[in-house]
C-alpha cells in the first residue's frame, strides 16, 4: 500500500520534471535566435502575456463563456441521453432504433455538422451548444445504454421483491448499478463537449464579438499576438487537466472506487 | 380448503416459450406449506426447483393453476414473500451492509423513519451474526458474509415467506454447513416459513422438516419425504444416512440423465455417498453443456 503510494509519487515526480525539462528546451530555442519570434515566441514571454490577459480579465472572461456553453450542451446531451436510454430500456424495437442511430451518427465528428448547424441555427452561441450536444450525446447514450443493460437481473428482481416498479425502480437500482457506465460516459462527454467548443469558436466566435477560449485564440492569431496564441492553449490544457483529474478523480474515488464497482 | 393458513399451490404448469421451441420447466404441481415450515425442495439441475420458487415469489406467471397465500391468490412479487438468490450479486455494491438492509426497509415502506430503519437493520444484522460489519461495502465480505446479508435483508421486511434459491450453492463445505446451523436457529427465532432449495442431499436433511424430491423433463413432484430426525441433525446419525439412502435412489430412480448414469455407476459401487454428490454436480454439468430440448 505504502509501496504503492511511493510508486506513484516517483511516476509523477518524474514525469513533471521530463515536462519542465521540454519547458526549458522551449525556452532556449527560443532564445537562440534560429526563429522569428513572432512566430516562435519565448516561453517566459507566453507566461508574462498570460498573466496579463489573466490579470486584464479577458481570459476569465471567455474561460466562463466557454463553460457557460459547454454547460448548457452537456445538460442537454444528459437528457436526451437519459430519455433515449430510457425509452430504449422499456422497449427492445427502441432499443434497436437507438443502437442504429448511435452506430451511424457515433463516428461523425461533431464539428463536420457545423456548417449545417450555421444554416439553420445561425452563427450565435446557440449554434456551439448545438455542436457541443452533438459530439457528447452519442457516448453519454452509448455508456447509459450498455450500463443499464448490464444491471444484474437479480438486483432488478431484489427491487421488484421490494414492491419497486417503474421511476423508482430505474431511480433506486438501475441508475445506481449503472453509475461506472454513466461516470465514463460523462467522462468521454466532457473531453468531447470541451474540444468541441474550441473547434467550433474557431470558425465564429459567438456574436457580437462575444466568445469563449476559442474565440480568443483565433482572435490573438489575427492580430499576431502569438504569445497570447500560447497562453490561451496553455488555459485549455490546464482546465482539461484540472476537471478530469480532479473532478472526475475525486467523483471516482468517492464512488466506483469505493464500491468496488470499477469497470476494469 | 382454500382457506387454509399459509401457501397453496394448486395445480402449478409452467412452460417458457422460446424462439424455435416450447419447454416445458413445471408440470401439476400441487403443495401445501404450512405456516412456520421448513421445506425443502431437492431434484436434479433443470427440474425446474428455480422456476417453481419464481412462480412462488412471482417473478414468473404460472401458465396453468394458482398460488394462493392464505387464502388470496398472490399473482405480484412483494414482501410477503422474499427471495434469496445464490448469485453475491443480489447485494447493492453500492451501499454499505447496513445501507443494504435499510434499503429494503425504505422501499418497501415498511418502516418509515430513518432512526428506525437503522435500529431495524442492526438488529437484523446481528440475527445474522454480523455485528461490526454494518459500515463494510458488499466487495470486502466474504461469499458466505454476502448471503448472510441477503438473509438479513430479505428478513427484515418480515416477509411470510423466505424463498431460498441454493443460497449456500457457492460457498465452500466448511461455510456452508456454518450457515447451515444458523439458518436453522434463525428459523426458530422468527418463525419465518422457509422453503428452501438444494441439490444438495445433506443439506435437504439436515435443514427441514419435509424433503420434496422433483423430477425433471416435465418438473413434477416425485415424492415427498417426511423428515422428523431428532435435532441438531449429524451425518454420524445411522437414521441421517438411512434417510440419505433414501432421497439417494429417489434421485437416482428420476434424474434421467443417462450418460451421467453411465459415467458414474464405476464411481457409485466404490463410494455411494460421495458419488451422488459427484452426481449431482456432474448432472449439473451435463446440463450446462446441453441443456434438454
Ligand atoms: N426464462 C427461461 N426461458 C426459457 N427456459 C427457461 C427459463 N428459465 C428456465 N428455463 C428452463 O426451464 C427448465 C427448468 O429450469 P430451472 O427452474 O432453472 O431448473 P433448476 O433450478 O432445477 O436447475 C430448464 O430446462 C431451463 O432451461
Ligand atoms: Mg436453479
């Protein structure tokens, strides 16, 4: 056990110092001089103008924005997720439909339906929550599906014993049972939705000059701030970090884990 | 005569209808149990002891006859009537033992209060023999601790009936016949009428008081065998084994699995009593393998 956690500790230990040492490596190219740096900026320079647009507010800003929207496509995407599986619990012809549908829409990435998307929903944040519901509700449907079909017919019939029958029964045994399934599930859609929303900014902001990290990005690059190119990547990467290490580790430890449900 | 106090069964066929064919799992069942008895049903793997026991707790319609329940005809699971399943999956991984217990009670709406519910559920627990474990979670019991949380589970409801479907089926010898003798003592604390399934010869005599054998390919009862040998029940008792003679050649007469037959009558002349344990479990494995048309 204690073995272990060292283990682990040297694993990361050395792994952040490999990064650091990319970090410098970065740094000292830059420093030669071998590039324009407008193209090829200093690290220390990424880190000063990221603090900058941090301290300015106009990180924090979009960061929001961006979260905002993926919030709301995400919260979409669970339900039509959760009715989707649902139904296709309670009806074997449902649940052929549903598998049809996923097999077909599941490997079309979510930003190829954007031009769509602009033509019938124009170019606002409407349109991103719509990309960002489409690229996360086929694995959240995928994971509910399998995980509610996978509910050990004994735990069902436990419930049923107990007078359990309908929302109850699908509240109290089927859901819970499900949870590895709906937690990866979530997993998957959150990293999904989050590269979803940048992409899409990529192509419009919002409107009204409105819009997220994504926007920001592709915005510093029209005007050549490359610097600010890199620190708004850097923002990315470390909000990606920080939900899935975090948040859906410490949801994880506290749950599957603890219950010995882990699905490996 | 329909009035009687306790289980009915009048007449019970079962037949499931699959996709290329029609099996026909039970076929005119008729059985009384009586309030407080402990019953057990023995027969060779496919005979149709499970389909019986999930017609009793419903989870089955029957096809033909009727289950009556003092009286009233019980056609829908409730907590009269709960089950215990072989299977350690019947725990909710997700909740602690005590939680397990306390589950039953709030979803059946049989105690309402939280405080209750949980006074409920350790006094239940430690029937069981598991005071200390309320706070564990399922994966860190043991396979015979899990079935003692079923039971606790199943009978803090206070059901009429406890429905055993070879719950001991997947523990070792020695856990086995532990849960054996504390079976039977909570069975005397609470008076439950259990009715109890085995294909297991020790285990039908030494937990009941009526031994009802099943034959299979239809499931029909072969014969019942009354069983009043004096308690606590010892293998080492000549009456033990002459009893076990008997439940022995019942099966042996009506298990109507030929090649296991033949593949054992070298084994039966060495050891009978070892060999129709072996029976049993190579019938069960024959039946896997192929089960009958
Ligand atoms: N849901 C079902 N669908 C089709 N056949 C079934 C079903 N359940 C049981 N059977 C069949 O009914 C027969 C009796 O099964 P079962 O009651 O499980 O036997 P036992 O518990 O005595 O081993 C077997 O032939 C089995 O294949
Ligand atoms: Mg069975």
């Amino acid at each position: 056990m204690l073995n272990n956690r060292r283990k682990v500790i040297n694993k990361t230990l050395n792994q952040i110092l490999f990064i650091l040492a990319l970090m410098l490596c970065w740094e000292l190219l830059a420093r030669t001089g071998w590039f324009p740096p407008l193209l090829f900026p200093r690290l220390s320079d990424v880190l000063r103008t990221l603090i900058t647009d941090i301290r300015s507010g106009e990180i924090v800003g979009r960061l929001y924005f961006s979260l905002y929207l993926i919030a709301q496509g995400l919260a979409l995407a669970v339900v039509t997720a959760a009715v989707a599986a649902v139904l296709a619990l309670c009806s074997p012809i449902v649940s052929d439909w549903v598998q049809a549908v996923m097999a077909i829409l599941h490997p079309l990435p979510g930003i190829s339906v954007l031009p769509i998307i602009i033509l019938w929903l124009g170019t606002g944040p409407r349109s991103i929550v719509a990309v960002i519901w489409f690229s996360s509700v086929w694995p959240l449907i995928a994971n509910l599906h399998t995980g509610l079909r996978s509910v050990p017919a004994t735990q069902i019939e436990v419930g049923q014993n107990l007078g359990l029958k309908g929302v109850r029964l699908i509240g109290k045994v089927l859901i819970p049972s499900a949870f590895p399934y709906i937690l990866t599930g979530l997993r998957v859609a959150w990293a999904r939705a989050w590269q979803a929303s940048v992409a899409a900014e990529m192509v419009f902001g919002a409107s009204g000059g409105e819009g997220g990290l994504g926007w920001f990005i592709y915005k510093k690059r029209f005007f050549m701030e490359i610097a600010s190119v890199f620190g708004g990547m850097f923002v990315i990467i470390v909000v990606g970090l920080i939900v899935e290490r975090l948040c859906f580790e410490w949801v994880e430890a506290r749950t599957v884990r603890r219950w010995g449900m882990t699905l490996e | 005569m329909t009035n009687q106090a306790g289980l009915v069964i009048e007449n019970l066929s079962k037949t499931f209808h699959t996709k290329h064919k029609s099996i026909q799992a039970l076929s005119g069942i008729n059985l009384t149990v009586g309030k407080g008895e402990f019953v057990n049903i023995i027969g060779p793997s496919g005979c149709g002891k499970s389909t019986l026991l999930r017609c009793i707790a419903a989870f089955e319609k029957p096809t033909e006859g009727r289950l009556l329940l003092n009286g009233q005809e019980s056609t829908k699971p409730g907590i009269d009537r709960m089950m215990v399943f072989q299977n350690f999956e019947q725990l909710f991984p997700w909740l602690t033992v005590r939680k397990n217990v306390m589950f039953a009670l709030n979803a059946s709406t049989r105690v309402a209060n939280r405080i209750e519910q949980r006074e409920w559920a350790d006094h239940y627990l430690n029937l069981v023999g598991l005071k200390g474990f309320e706070d564990f979670y399922p994966h860190q019991l043991s396979g015979g601790m899990k079935q003692r949380v079923a039971i606790a589970r199943a009978l803090s409801v206070q059901p009429e009936i406890l429905l055993m479907d070879e719950p001991f089926g997947s523990l070792d010898a020695i856990t086995r016949s532990a849960l054996q003798r504390e079976l039977f003592r909570i069975w005397q604390e609470t008076k439950v009428t259990i009715i109890f399934v085995t294909h297991n010869i020790d285990e039908s005599i030494i937990l009941g008081d009526r031994i009802v054998v099943l034959k299979a390919n239809p499931g029909r009862i072969h014969s019942i065998v009354e069983n009043h040998l004096p308690r606590p029940r010892s293998k080492d008792d000549p009456q033990f084994n002459q009893m076990w003679e008997k439940i022995h050649s019942l099966l042996n007469a009506e298990t109507g699995i030929p090649p296991v037959e033949e593949r054992l009558t070298g084994r039966v002349r060495q050891d009978r009593r070892l060999t129709a344990g072996a029976y049993l479990s190579l019938a069960e494995e024959v039946h896997r393998a192929n089960p009958p048309e």
